[in-house]
C-alpha cells in the first residue's frame, strides 16, 4: 500500500452567504478504503462530498485526487486554467446522487456509455461489454434496454451506482444513497455498495445508515456545524470519544 | 461564462451570415436595375384593379388595358418586363425605394404627384365619377359630398378628389372592397374612374351601386410613373409611346378593352364594358382554387417552413444567451425578446421591407418576410425554450458534470432532448400561429395564398366564397400540422412511464 493518501483535502472552507458551512476541513483517504462521513442534517457533510468532485466550488482549501489538485484559495489562476484542473478532478472520481439522477430519455445501458463513448471516447463495443459485465454486477442483466422509469427505485440507484462505476474512476462518491429509498429497497442497494468496497474500490460515503458504516468503514468522520468532531476506524461508531458524537449515535441509533 | 461568450457569438455569427446571404441577394437583384443591352424593368402595378391590371380569370395570367400598353411600350423600348404586384399604397413606397423602375396603374397626373415624379405622355384621358348605394338620390355631384364618408385607395387620385370635396376617406386596397363597402352601408360614396365602375358593374352583374353623377368637370390623363432620377427610362417610354400612337397599337388595345379609343385626349365617352370577369360565383372559386393553392404551397408553406426552421435555431440561442450569468450576453437577448414581443408583426414586416430598403438594405419580398417572420418566431419562442431548459431538473446537469461532460455536450445531450419533449406543445402554438401569420406577406408584395384570393376577388367581387375558401385552405393546414403534434409528443416522450 502507498504511502500516499490517493485523496487528500487542506483546508476547506465553504459559506453560502453568511452561513459557514465548512469551517477548515481536512480529509484524506488512502486507496482501495471505503470512508463513511456521518453528522447531523447541516452539519455539513454532503458539501464535503461535493468538493471532492466541485458541484460545490469551496471559497478556499485544496482538493487532490490522484495526480490532479485544485488550489480553491489561490484567485491568480485564470478561467481556463481553472477549468482544465477541475475537469481533471472529476475525471477520477464518478458519483452516486441521493435521487439516482439518471438520465430518463436514455435506456440502462445508454445512461451507462455516456460517459465512456461520449466523454472519454471508448469504443463503443468494448464499452458495451463492460456496461454489461457492471450491470450484472449489480444485479440487473437484462434490464439493459429498458427505461429508467421502468425501474425500481432500488433498481434505479443500482444503475446510478453502474453509471459511477462505468466511468472507470478511482473513487466513487456516494451522496447519502439510500435515502430516497423505500426501506424494504435499501438493502439491495447497501448490498451492492459492500460489495464494492470489499473487492477494493475507493470509496467516499455520506450516509445515515450508522450499522452499514459501522460494517463496512475503514475510516468514519463525524462532522459537526462544519468542523470534523472525532475521526478514526469504525471504533468511532461502536466507542465515541466526542461527547457530540455520543449524543447523535444516541439518536440515530435508538430512535423514539 | 466562456460557454455563454460562445453563443452570443454564435448568434451574432448567424445573424452576419442571414444578413449577408439576404443583402447578397438584393445586391444582385439592384444589379439587374443598371442599363445594358435589354435593360429589365421592374412594373408596379395593382394586378387587382380591373379592366386595368387584372388577372384574367380563366388563364390566371396577369392582364388589362395598362398591362397591355406597358407590354407594347417594352417590346418598341426593349425591355424585359418583371411585374411586382402589390397594394395600390404600396406602389408609390416600392418605387420611392428603388423596388420598381415604373408604376403601370392608371396613375392619374396631378400637381403633388408631379412635384415629385416624372410622368410619361397620358395613355388614358378619363372622367372621374360619383358612386353611391343604389336608392341614395342625394348625391349627384361633389358639392354634395361634403360630410360623406366615401371609401377609396388612401393615396389615390381619387381620394384626394374626395377629400378636397370634403369628404372623409375610409381606406380599401381595390375597388371592388369600396363598392362592398357601399352595399353593405359603411360609407356613403366612392369616387372613381368612369371605366372601372362600368366594367365592376358589368362583372358583378350588381343594381346595388349606381353611377350618380360626374366628379367634376376635368378630363384626367393617367400615364407611366417614374422616379425623378430615371429620366433616361421616362424618356424611352415617351419614344415608344409616340410611335404606338402613330401606328394605331394604343388604339388598337383601347378598343379591345373599351369599345372606344381613350388614348386620346378628345376621347369617345365609355359608355359600355363587357366586364373583366362575368363568371358565377361557383366558376370565380373554382378558377381561384388552384392559384390560392399554387400560393399555399409555392409561398405560404415555404414561407412557414423556412421561417420556423430559421426562428427555432434563433430561439435556442436566445434562450441560452438569455439565461446566461453574463449580463453583457443576457442583455442583448432580453432586448430582442422584448422588442419582438412588443411590437406588431406588421410593423417588424414593413420595417424589414420599407425600413431597411430605405436605408439601402434593399431585401426581396420572401427573404424580408423571412426575415421578419423568423425574428418574430426567434422572440416568442425563445421564451418557450427558455422555460422548457428550466423545467429540467438541476439534477441532470449535475449528473452530466459528473461524468465529464461540458456545457455544449451537456446541452445537446441531456438538457435539449428532455427539454424538447416540454416544449413540443408550445410551440405547435408558435407554428399555428405562424401558418396564419404569412397571409400578413401579403403586405409585403408576397403572392402568398391570401393574395391569391384577393387577387380573385376583385375582378368578380365575391369576397364571402373566396375568403372562406382561403379559410378553409388555412384550416387544412392547421389541421394537419396539429394532428402531427400528437405522435411527436409521444415519439420524444418515450420513455416517460
């Protein structure tokens, strides 16, 4: 294993008005682990996620993935500049959306090659077979022609988990995804998600399911009021230290 | 903000090109305008003014007195003749402007008119007389009409004979719509020339109007109109006049068309006209069918097609431009749409013609109707557009990002094909309502289906069976164009459950 952390944030600031969002965060997460990041509503952990690939633009902080880093605090890089550091960015890493955001005029298998044939300029058959490898591999061989609106929502978050994956990138980011779900779907999903992380993708994961965390972390960060209160293995979510972190474990976990 | 820069530019590089492809095409319409071996000279004239300038109802092929002696005067000149039909008020503006070289229309002589054009020797001497509702025994000469309300061509002789009489002018486009005017009520008078009405008369077979009297005692002479600077083209006129005259052609054309010859100033008094056209009714609309559907599918659809096509490329980059964080990219797309949705298609039409060939950006009819339709089209359905991107979700654009894609695949990809499916109702509105919207061509000298039934019209005066089956032609269209809406909707929508 590299010594290297394959990602790594410094810094990240973020405030929509004057609400401060993230107040200096850091992160870094070696290769091949899946990290969990949990917290309160508002505390600001989706805005964490979505700076690794800049749906979120952080007002200042570093963002490296790989070999491509973006300096959000360092105002004399030009536009273009700009652009072409957090293309390359998100060129490592593909998402999962809380609502699947699936593509509804395309089939399953076409939501899976825009970004291989559109974007990256694969061939088309090659990108077709291993579309069709990533559909079994969640669960949906056969549905390839078939509309989103034809799915479940479990299924539908499956072919958003294969869109992610079809990309090739060396992390995939997960915003909360099982929360649209109906809960008799969410198991078919976190399936699907630990299969991953046990065959050794990267992962990046805001979630509220503290018992999948728990099972499947190799690194949790709890986040409050845009600061990181406690981090560390999955002990973090069996033996908090943080008396904050206590108190929302209490809650999530024993409801009512 | 880079993409946006790049639609503005995109539209600012379209309009260049349109602008350039049309100017282009003026240029080398004007070319055509300089004097070389057989010179060819542009003729304004009514076409709906019979026995003058009239299609002839069983060939369809423009015809009259006036025609007539311009076609003689071309074959002793040398020119090659290219007629431009339009309204009677149109005529002057199109010759002021350099769209024709020479106004065949029984223009009479008079000192305003004179003051500003050059006129040929007369080809026609006339009396000018009185008409009114049949039963209406108050009026007998044009002491009696002051007060009246008489219906005339707003720029005619005629009218100003009526005004300096006192009356008040109601205006038409042809005569016949004056002596419907007269039958149905609406104005008390018209004022007009001695032979028009006996050949309406003739035509329509009508008792409801009657010739009461004579609009003063003065013989009018009609001749050839030409711009001031065009003497050279007067003059060839007044040559070939001349020798007409000598060797009896104008005569000659005067009795076939009159029964006497008025080509001379002590001319016989008119007295009898067969009529231009004494058909029944059933006869004028079948004889009109195919030119209003020769106008539908030569001018109308075209006309539509290539206006909706222009206005929808023009729409998408408005919207784009519109939505655009830039402000100098938003602004120029927020003023167009608001000057198109602000003002009358019939304005942006007669500024695209008048407007423009008056500052020497003369454009030919269908390129400026083009042009002001698909303008027009671009505003309203820019809107549209607009808010058919905006109905789709913010999701989709971020899932777009995710997978590397920039804003134009993004667009073309993802956000237009959901959007379209949003907007297809819409704008078949947009595409009926601009069907519809050609008949204003006509304004424009456009023989569109309209025109066609206009044209029809007055020679025979039978507007109701006419207009309705212009109508119904319009119908048809709108009607099929609206079925079509369904399975589009259903072919983009697809995949929705």
């Amino acid at each position: 294993m590299s010594t290297t952390p394959l990602i790594e944030a410094r810094g990240l600031r973020k405030a929509f008005g004057d609400n401060e969002v993230l107040k200096g965060v850091d992160l870094s997460a070696d290769e091949g682990t899946a990290t969990a990041i949990i917290g309160p509503s508002g505390s600001g952990k989706t805005t964490i996620l979505r700076s690794l690939n800049v749906l979120e633009v952080p007002d200042s902080g570093t963002v490296r993935i790989a070999d491509a880093t973006v300096d959000f605090g360092d105002a004399s890089v030009d536009r273009s500049t700009r652009r072409d550091e957090v293309e390359a960015l998100r060129s490592h890493s593909g998402m999962v959306f809380q609502s699947h955001h699936l593509f509804p005029h395309k089939t399953v298998l076409q939501n899976l090659l825009e970004g291989p044939v559109q974007v990256q300029g694969r061939e088309v058959d090659e990108a077709t077979a291993d579309a069709r490898r990533l559909l079994e591999q969640v669960g949906l061989a056969g549905r390839e022609d078939q509309y989103p609106s034809q799915l479940s929502g479990g299924q539908q978050q499956r072919v958003g988990i294969a869109r992610a994956l079809a990309l090739n990138p060396e992390v995939v980011l997960f915003d909360e995804p099982t929360s649209a779900l109906d809960p008799e779907l969410v198991g078919e999903v976190l399936a699907v998600i630990r299969d991953l992380a046990t065959s050794g993708w990267t992962l990046v994961i805001v979630t509220h399911e503290i018992r999948f965390a728990r099972d499947v972390a190799d690194q949790v960060l709890f986040l409050d009021a845009g600061v990181i209160a406690e981090q560390g293995g999955s002990e973090v979510l069996r033996d908090p230290q943080q008396e904050r972190t206590k108190q929302f474990l209490r809650r999530v976990l024993e409801p009512g | 903000m880079q993409q946006s820069r790049r639609a503005l530019a995109l539209v600012v590089l379209s309009w260049l090109v349109a602008t350039l492809a049309l100017s282009g095409g003026a240029a080398s319409a004007e070319s055509a305008g300089t004097p070389a071996e057989a010179r060819t000279v542009r003729v304004g004239t009514e076409g709906t003014y019979p026995p003058f300038t009239f299609h002839d109802p069983d060939t369809d092929e423009l015809t009259g007195f006036d025609i007539e002696v311009i076609r003689a005067v071309a074959d002793e000149a040398g020119w090659d003749l290219e007629f431009v039909e339009a309204p009677f008020d149109s005529i002057f503006p199109a010759l002021d402007a350099g769209r024709v070289d020479v106004i065949a229309n029984q223009i009479t002589i008079n000192p305003e008119r004179e003051a500003r054009y050059l006129f040929s020797a007369p080809y026609t001497y006339s009396r000018g007389v009185i008409v009114t509702a049949a039963g209406n025994d108050d009026v007998t000469t044009l002491d009696d009409l002051d007060g009246l309300v008489a219906a005339e061509n707003e720029t005619s002789n005629w009218a100003q004979v009526a005004r300096d009489a006192g009356a008040e002018i109601r205006a038409v486009d042809q005569f016949a719509q004056a002596a419907e005017l007269l039958v149905q009520g609406r104005v008390d008078v018209v004022v007009n020339d001695n032979i028009a009405v006996l050949d309406y008369l003739a035509s329509s077979g009508s008792d409801e109007i009657q010739i009461v009297g004579e609009a003063g005692e003065e013989v009018s002479r009609q001749a050839l109109t030409f711009r001031q600077d065009d003497p050279e083209l007067q003059q060839e006129a007044d040559d070939a006049l001349a020798r007409l005259a000598d060797d009896g052609t104008l005569a000659d054309i005067s009795e076939d068309y009159f029964g006497a010859d008025v080509t001379v100033e002590d001319a016989a008094e008119v007295t009898d006209v067969k009529g231009s056209d004494t058909r029944s009714t059933a006869e004028v609309v079948r004889g009109a069918a195919w030119p209003m559907l020769r106008g539908l599918l030569v001018y109308t659809l075209p006309l539509t097609a290539a206006s909706f096509a222009i206005g929808l490329v023009l729409a998408l980059l408005t919207a784009l431009a519109r939505m655009s964080s830039n402000r100098l990219v938003q602004l120029p797309a927020r003023v167009y749409i608001s000057a198109i949705r602000g003002t009358p298609l019939l304005v942006q039409l007669f500024i695209a013609f008048y407007g423009l060939g008056q500052i020497g950006l003369t454009i030919p009819p269908v390129p400026a109707a083009i042009l002001a339709l698909s303008l027009n089209v671009g505003g309203y359905a820019a809107e549209v557009i607009r808010g058919s991107i905006l109905s789709v979700p913010r999701g989709q654009y971020e899932a777009a990002t995710t997978i590397g894609m920039r804003y134009p695949q993004l667009m073309r990809r993802i956000v237009l094909p959901q959007a379209a499916r949003i907007a297809v109702p819409p704008l078949s509105n947009t595409l009926l309502s601009l069907i519809k919207d050609t008949s204003l061509a006509s304004v424009i000298l456009v023989p569109e289906l309209l025109r066609q039934a206009v044209n029809a019209a007055s020679p025979s005066a039978d507007f109701m069976p006419l207009y309705l089956f212009a109508a119904l032609y319009y119908w048809v269209v709108c009607f099929l164009v609206s079925q079509a809406q369904g399975p589009l909707e259903k072919r983009l929508g697809r995949y929705a459950a």
